[in-house]
C-alpha cells in the first residue's frame, strides 16, 4: 500500500537547493500529521558529489529520509534521464504523495513522471492539505484565473506541483539526520534526445530579483502610463525595495514581464507590498496575498484588493504617493 510523502529536491545552478524544495519538505510535515505521521522524503537526482550541505539542510528542514541518485549522467538536468530516475525510485519506494516545485525544471520534470507512472497531476498550485479522506487536495487557479479549484487524484503517487514562495521556509532547527539511502538506476537503454550545449543567465549578477525584496511597491492599470512608474521606483528606492506590477501594466508595456506579479508571473512574500492602482484580480491575488503586510492604494473602495490589504487607502495614487516619497525624504533628511 502506498505511504509517505516524497518532496523532489532540487539543485540550483549554484548546487544548492532551491528555496520552493525546502518550503516543500515544512509542507509535507505539516501534512503528514494528518496521515498518521507517515515520514518525508526527498528524492535527490545529481550527478554532483559532496553534498552533505544538502543533506545537511534537508534534515534540519525536517526530512526523514533522502534517496540519492546519483550518476556523472545527470551533471546536467536532462528531461529523460531525471524522469527515469525518478519512476524507478517512485516505483520502488511507492509514495502514496509526490510534491515538486512548479519551478522551471518542475514544470518540465513534474508531467512527465505523471504520464510514465499513469497517475494525475495537479499543476501549478497555491495550496495543498488532506482533505478528511486521507486524500491530497491541490487547490489552484483555473479559468484563466477566475476561479480557485481543489483538485483530487484517484490514483498513487498523488502529484502536485506547487508555486514557489506561496508557503513557509522551515525554521531549520529540527535536530536529527535523515538517513541516506543510494539507490542505482540502470540509463543504458534510456534514449537522451535533448543536450545542454550552454547555460546563460538570463539576468545581470547586479540586479536583484523581485523575488527576494523584502518591499515591494507595484503598480496596476490606475498607473496610467509607464512615466508614472517613476515614481514607483523613487519610493520603492527610498524604500530599499523593488518595483513590481501587475499583467495590465505589463501588456501594455509599461514593465518588464520580470516584474510581473501574479498567476503568469511571480509569486512573492515580501515584509512589505505596496499595491498602487491595482484592483486585486483574483490572479493578482495568487501572487502576492502571502506577504506579510499589504498596503493597498486605491480610488475604489469596493476594489478586490482591500479583502487581503491589511491596510487599505482610498484615494488617488497621484496625490498619495507623492506625500508618501515626501514623508520618507524629510524623515530621512534628505
């Protein structure tokens, strides 16, 4: 009978592990209190050595155990080598869940080892529990956004792919060690038919990532024109933070679709997020409702985006923003 829950562990660029993957290990504790406590497992797939900073982070995250495949083959991701990888483990161990983060890799990774395994997957999701029959419910946005649906699977592993930053990092204090188990795959007869010939970041190493400011200060439609993003970036500078927007302000080409926050852009969990002329559409909403403190700034008072604002202002951006930046500079003296 299936049991436990298996966490996809992985590796950046960097060889260190990605931030949604140790979100996901504090997840899955969280839900296997429900099931009885079944224990947390991360399937690991590398073809790095010395990882035991990796072991080192998954234990403290809370992982029971970790499966190591590991081969000089999958130095680089490969779609084929890292789906049979993680069929034969799944096979072999028979998770009754499969949680992988919905990161660019997951995206890839996450369908194909759903199809090899005959099983669902729910994508792209903003919340997952048990449900009172001891089932997975992966909730996410559907109809272009319009809705939130909770989705069930009838068959094991039960797999969900889930959006970075929507939960909690782990504190990291959880004292014991996971135990490491190696388990070998035989690759002979796996066809690669893709090869990495270059990795090129698409980024300057200097710019910071929306992802990972602490202030956020985004504009929507009530923005009007790109010009009066100007005044985003000066408060959002005086601010230490970063300029975001909405998908309205980036088709219309206001912004860079890097700065877009939402269900087709970032999600993001900021001290602070400042939201200036949004209205709060529900797709908005999926990618910044988990911050800690919304400040929301908008002539319409009825506007979606004051149901999550922990402080709402009705009122037109262009007269507040102005004495906000002015406040900030005499306080600052400058």
């Amino acid at each position: 009978m299936a049991k436990g829950i298996c966490i996809f562990a992985e590796l950046t660029p960097e060889k260190t592990l990605a931030g949604v993957t140790l979100e996901l290990v504090n997840k899955a504790r969280e839900l296997s209190q429900k099931l009885e406590g079944e224990e947390v497992s991360a399937l690991l797939i590398t073809g790095e050595t010395n990882l035991e900073h990796v072991f080192e982070e998954l234990s403290k995250a809370g992982a029971d155990h970790i499966w190591l495949v590991q081969d000089p083959k999958l130095l680089q991701y490969s779609t084929d080598l890292y789906a049979k990888a993680a069929c034969d483990v799944v096979a072999q161990k028979d998770p009754s869940i499969m949680l992988i983060g919905a990161t660019t890799l997951g995206r890839d990774l996450a369908p194909r080892i759903s199809s090899k395994l005959d099983t669902g997957l729910t994508a792209d999701c903003t919340e997952i529990d048990i449900n009172e029959k001891g089932q997975l419910a992966s909730t996410r946005p559907t109809f272009g956004g319009g809705l939130m649906a909770t989705i069930l699977c009838k068959k094991f592993p039960q797999m969900a792919s889930v959006r970075p930053k929507v939960m909690p990092k782990p504190m990291m204090n959880i004292e014991k060690k996971a135990d490491v188990e190696s388990i070998q795959v035989d690759f002979s007869s796996t066809p690669v038919r893709t090869e990495l010939i270059e990795f090129i970041k698409n980024i300057q190493a200097d710019t910071k990532m929306i992802e990972e400011s602490e202030v956020i200060v985004a504009g929507g439609k009530g923005l009007k024109n790109a010009q009066n993003f100007k005044m985003l970036e000066e408060l959002a500078t005086l601010l230490g933070g970063s300029v975001g927007a909405s998908r309205c302000a980036v088709d219309a080409g206001w912004c860079e679709h890097s700065v877009q926050v939402g269900q087709t852009g970032k999600t993001v969990t900021p001290k602070i997020y400042i939201a200036c002329g949004i209205s709060g559409a529900i797709q908005h909403l999926a990618g910044m409702n988990s911050s800690d403190i919304i400040i929301a700034i908008n002539k319409d008072s009825k506007a979606p985006i004051f149901s999550v604002a922990t402080y709402g202002i009705v009122g037109d951006v262009f007269e507040i923003i102005p004495k906000l930046i002015e406040e900030i500079k005499k306080r600052k003296g400058l």
